[in-house]
C-alpha cells in the first residue's frame, strides 16, 4: 500500500509540474482546452504592451495632446446664429434658446500659468465662460484678448497641475501628413478624429481677414471651434475654425489657423492687450482684365506683371497723404511682390505703424516709387481692409 501511495504522490506532483510551466509559458493552451469542453472554440489574443501598440495607431499622439484640450461653454445676452445660409460655418454650436442661450466650443491650454487659446466667435459677447478639463475639473475663464481678424481669442484660468500641449513648427509641415483634430463636437465629450493635411496658406476664402490656414479632412464638426489640430508627434499644429459645408455638418473640408500666427497673436495680446498691424487705408480689389481696361492698364503679362488695384483711397489717410490715387496699382510693399488682395493686407500688416517704408505702384503707363507712413490699423469687430 505504502507503495502505491508513492507512486501516486510522484505523479500528482510531476501532472502539478507539467500544468505549472504551460500556465506559465503558454496560458492560451489551457483556454483553449477549457472553452472547447464547453462545445465553443474562441481565440484570445494576449494583453498588448503600452508601449508596443499596433503598426500605424495613433494612440500615442492622442494620449499626449488630448489632455490639454478643453471644453469651453458660455452664455450670452442673445442668441448668434453662426451657420445661416454661408457655406463657410464657423464650427461653433450653439442651443436656440432665445432668453438664455448657450454654447459649445473648445480650446486648447497652452502655458502652465493657464492660458488658453481658442476661437474669437466661440467667446464672443459672451457672459459667462466655463472651461471644462478633460479630468473633469470646472472653472470660470478670463479673457486676456481677442483678436476678429483672425478669428483667434486668448482666455486664462486659475487652476494648479495644468496639462500644457506642446506647440510645433508649422515649417516642418507638408501637404500629405497626417494629422488630428481633437476637440467636443455637438458637446458629446472629447473626440479625437484622423485626416491629413490637404493644403497649406489657404487664403482668399472669405472666412477672416487674415488667412493662411491649413486645410485637413479630419472630421470635424459643430464645437470644435478652438480645438487642437495636431501631428502625429502630439504637438500644436493648429487651431481649428472653420469647415465648408452646406449642411452644417463634416464634409472633409475644414481649416485651421496655423501655430505660427496663433502664437504671435498670442504673443501681442499678453504684452499689449491687443494685436497691433499697419494700416494705410484704401480699398484693393484683384487685378483682372475688366479693371485694367477700366483705369487704362497694361493687362497682366504684357507690361504689368502682377499687383492688386485700388479702387478707393481713404481721404486723409496714409495713402492719400503719401500720393496713392484710384486706379494705381501696387506691385510691392517694403520690396516684397504683392500678386493679390490677401498679400496686400498681409504685407501692410506687418508694417510697423509710424516707420515710413516704400511702396511700388503701376500708374498709366509708367512705374512710381512712394514713400508712405502706414498707421495703427483700426480696432474693428468685423473684418475690414
């Protein structure tokens, strides 16, 4: 008996043994085995590794960019409706409540004192503004400033541990990358969807007055207003603003405003409460065969190049008072071409106000060289030239 008892200890513990190293080595034999006597046969695919996430997600550029993106509501006096009948919508959503109404933006915080980038049509005339972090922390923001032209506002909250997003050199950006737009569209929560960048310097689109955006068909939708654009390294490429579209909703084309002006206006609206540009007051309009004929101009190619015309020029202003007239056409500011109306506006607003530079014009038929000193450009609520 004694015997038999030995032999069966040895085997109990060799079967322990041989179960110990399978259960440890490989534990899907022993699911395997359990669910085929239950008569169903499944496979079970092992934990995956934080750090070792399929070929091609983009987790990792979510995980570290989304914390820093915030939900924005406020309420304000009256109601705006942002959409109409403009295909060019403003991706800001709001309830139709005509006594108190409300809205639904995102922003995006960008210092560890608690600054805040979002869109100006997101906070505008607003009451009250709320920021809610993706931990689900709630504050009240201030608005440091707001800049319409480029549609761009700066808030700042007071709050400790603030998850800060990385900016990035929109320089480094090519037409094809990939990139996310992440923010709360129709106010359902954090949303992080993918797309590329489908061009770069959009302009003359008519949505601000200022413009140099990114083009992307990331998804984006009403309440992304504000929210990051960003690479697939996690860093700040872009705010989002604006999408085309005839329904209001995703139609894979949306824009956002590049880093580089955001931080700029930024930048201006820490130190002087505003953003300041040059300004000389006339009013452009694009060179084309109708307006050359119309003041006697060469057509473009044969004598005149390129240049913008201008058709009215602000009595006692810069460039009334430097010689420009209706009908000249400029071709250079500060020695840079200018080949349209969104280079002019953006070549003047680089001037600095009161320093006197040299414009270039087309006039008739002969070329004229003046020396203009451009002024501050005037504040405004809405876009103008």
């Amino acid at each position: 008996m004694k015997r038999y008892w030995l032999l069966f200890s040895q085997w109990v513990t060799v079967l322990l043994a041989i179960w110990f190293v399978i259960a440890t080595l490989q534990p899907e034999w022993l699911n395997r085995a359990s669910r085929s006597a239950g008569g169903v046969t499944l496979l079970q695919a092992p934990h995956a590794s934080p750090n070792n996430r399929s070929a091609g997600s983009l987790s990792t550029p979510a995980r570290l960019a989304s914390p820093a993106v915030v939900s924005i509501n406020t309420s304000k006096n009256q109601s705006h409706t942002a959409k109409g009948q403009d295909p060019w919508f403003k991706f800001f959503h709001g309830e139709q409540d005509e006594q108190n109404p409300a809205g639904l933006g995102s922003g995006v915080i960008v210092s560890a004192e608690g600054h805040i980038l979002t869109n100006n049509h997101v906070i505008e005339d607003a009451d009250d503004i709320e920021v809610v972090l993706s931990d689900g922390r709630k504050t009240l923001a201030k608005v440091i400033g707001s800049d319409p032209e480029t549609d761009l506002a700066l808030l700042k909250i007071t709050l400790d541990k603030l998850p800060v997003i990385v900016l990035g050199q929109i320089q480094d950006m090519q037409v094809g990358d990939i990139v996310l737009a992440i923010g709360n569209p129709f106010g359902v929560g954090q949303t992080v969807t993918s797309g590329i960048v489908s061009a770069l310097g959009r302009n003359q689109l008519g949505i601000n007055t200022f413009e140099n955006f990114i083009q992307t068909d990331a998804a984006i939708n009403p309440g992304n207003s504000g929210g990051a654009l960003v690479d697939v390294n996690g860093h700040l490429m872009g705010i989002n603003t604006a999408i085309y579209s005839r329904s209001g909703g995703n139609m894979g084309i949306g824009f956002a405003i590049p880093i580089s002006t955001a931080k700029q206006v930024m930048q201006d609206l820490l130190k002087k409460g505003k953003v300041i540009r040059g300004w000389i007051g006339v009013e452009p309009q694009d060179l084309s065969a109708e307006l050359a004929q119309t003041f006697q101009l060469p057509a473009l190619g044969q004598g005149l190049p390129y240049g913008v015309v201008i058709t009215g020029v602000l009595k006692n202003g810069p460039a009334a008072t430097a010689g420009i007239r209706p009908g000249d056409v400029i071709v250079k500011v500060a020695g840079q071409p200018v080949r349209n109306v969104s280079e002019l506006l953006t070549q003047v607003a680089g001037l600095k106000p009161g320093e006197p530079t040299e414009v270039n014009l087309w006039r008739r038929q002969g070329e004229v060289n003046l020396r203009l000193t451009p002024a501050e450009r005037p504040a405004v609520n809405k876009p103008r030239r």
